[in-house]
C-alpha cells in the first residue's frame, strides 16, 4: 500500500513540474516575441569606444560682386566725385600689384583708402591763405598768418611752415600757444606800474648781458689790487680782506662796468649850453612884413 501512494506522488509531482516549466517558457518566448518592450533599453544608435559624431553646419560665403570702374564710391570736400578706379589704382600700387579690386577688401579697409585718397586730393589741390590773412583774434587781437607761420616754423624746426596745412586741433593749439603772450602782456599793462615795468626791464637787460658777458680771474685780480691800493693809501693800517672771500664781489662789480661800457660806447651825446630859443608871435609876424615893404634906402655917412 505504501509503494502505491509513494508512486503516486512521485508521479503528480512529476505532472506539476512539468506543467510549471511549460509555463515558464511560454513566458519567456512572449517576452522575446513582444516588440514594444518597457524594460529594454534600445542601443542601436550607440557606437562603443568612439566619439560622437558633431554635425558639420558649411556656412557657404558669399561673394561680393566687383563694381564698374565708374562707379562712385565717395565725394571730395569740394563735391567732386570719387570714382573707384581711382581707388582700384591707389591699392594696385600700394599693395605693388598685389590686389587690384576695392570690392575684394573688407569694409574697414575700403574706407581707409577712401580716406588717403581724399587726404592726398586735399594736399595737391590745396590753396594757403596770403600772410596778411587774419586767422585768429584773442581779445580783439588780430593774428595774421605770418605771425602763426613764423612761429610754427620755428617750433618743427623748418619741418612745417604753413599754418593752413594744420589740422583743426593743430590749429587751435597753435593759436591757444600764441595767446599767452597777448595775454601777459595784457595782465602786465593793466596792473603793473611804470616803475614797476622798467625795474623789470632793468632786471631782464641785467640778467641778458650777465649771461653773454665773461669775466676773467685776471680781470678781477687786477680790481682787487686797485681796490687795495687805494683803501692802503687812504689808511695804511687798513686791514684789507683775502681775494678769495670778494670772489662774487669783485666778480659783480667787473660785469657792471663792463655792461656800463657796452651801453655808453656807441652813444651820441650833444650839450647845449646856451638857451637861443626865439618866440614866434603874432606881432613879430605883422612886423616882419611891414619891414618887408620898406624901400632900400642908401647908407648915409
């Protein structure tokens, strides 16, 4: 009886396993079979080991298209017009044949070549104003082009020597530096006195003729000893001072007599000392004529 139901068991285990593996694999064939799957992951668009790829955008450049040499492509200052072979012929030569087309540079460029050939219309068309020709006022002041000339030429050292050939700012600085003078001159007239005016003049002439006038050790030397000399002769126990300690002294005292000599040499000097000064009146008049009238009469003995 035993055998019988362990055979039986054994046998309904068996069926239930089988039945159980059956199911599993129709599972799984459902699983492989179903297209739409939520938890797989599709990797068909992965390259492994690579990098990447970028999407390569071609940004295709457009040509600009070459105007006729005819074409007008600016106006000078006096409106004439600037046409583009001139321009073509500026940068064939500047670049010595290397481009020959405005069209093909760039737009910062093709002005600066409008802007040199209006520079160089400019300097061979250009026309100075005459040296009478006022180009400023400062207070009234009249500047003429000669002054503005001379001045510049002297401050480029002969480089530049026409006022009108400056730019605007260069102008006005020009005029701007010969303003100072007007000015001072102005400030001096109305708040320094005459005196005040030839002490200053005094001083300028003294500091001008100090700087061109030398003075040697021998002349000084020889002050010195005259000095001396005559203090010894005044009074024989006089103590006189070393030649070294009136240095600046004796120095100061040969370029004032030395200046003094200078301003009297070549100076005219005429005295009167008699006053022969004849009054013209109405009356001497009315005599000189009546006298003109009288006939010549012979000298009587």
């Amino acid at each position: 009886m035993k055998k019988i139901l362990c055979t039986l068991g054994l046998a309904s285990a068996l069926l239930v396993s089988s039945v159980s593996a059956d199911a599993l694999k129709n599972s799984l064939n459902n699983i492989l079979n179903q297209k739409d799957s939520s938890g797989m992951v599709n990797l068909n668009g992965v390259s492994v080991g690579t990098k990447p790829k970028r999407k390569v955008v071609k940004q295709v450049r457009k040509v600009r298209k070459s105007r006729p040499g005819s074409a007008i492509i600016g106006r000078y200052n006096d409106g004439k017009v600037v046409r583009k072979k001139e321009a073509d012929k500026y940068i064939k030569k500047a670049t010595k044949g290397k481009i020959k087309d405005l069209d093909l540079l760039p737009k910062k460029q093709r002005l600066m070549v409008l802007k040199d050939l209006k520079r160089m219309y400019e300097i061979k068309h250009f026309k100075s104003r005459p040296a009478k020709a006022v180009v400023a006022t400062v207070n009234g002041h009249a500047i003429h082009k000669k002054e503005a000339d001379i001045y510049l030429k002297s401050v480029t050292g002969g480089k530049v020597k026409d006022f009108d050939r400056l730019d605007k700012k260069q102008r006005l600085v020009l005029i701007q530096d010969l303003a100072r003078p007007i000015m001072l001159r102005e400030a001096v007239e109305s708040n320094v006195t005459e005196v005040e005016k030839e002490a200053i003049f005094k001083q300028m002439w003294l500091e001008k003729q100090r700087a061109t006038i030398e003075v040697s050790n021998d002349e000084m030397l020889a002050l010195y000893e005259a000095k001396k000399e005559k203090a010894l002769a005044a009074n024989p126990q006089a103590k006189i001072p070393p030649y070294i300690s009136l240095g600046d002294n004796l120095k100061n005292e040969v370029l004032e007599q030395k200046m003094m000599g200078n301003l009297m040499k070549d100076v005219n000097i005429t005295v009167n000392y008699e006053t022969n000064e004849t009054v013209q009146t109405n009356d001497s008049n009315e005599s000189s004529v009546k006298l003109d009238k009288i006939p010549d009469t012979k000298e009587t003995e």
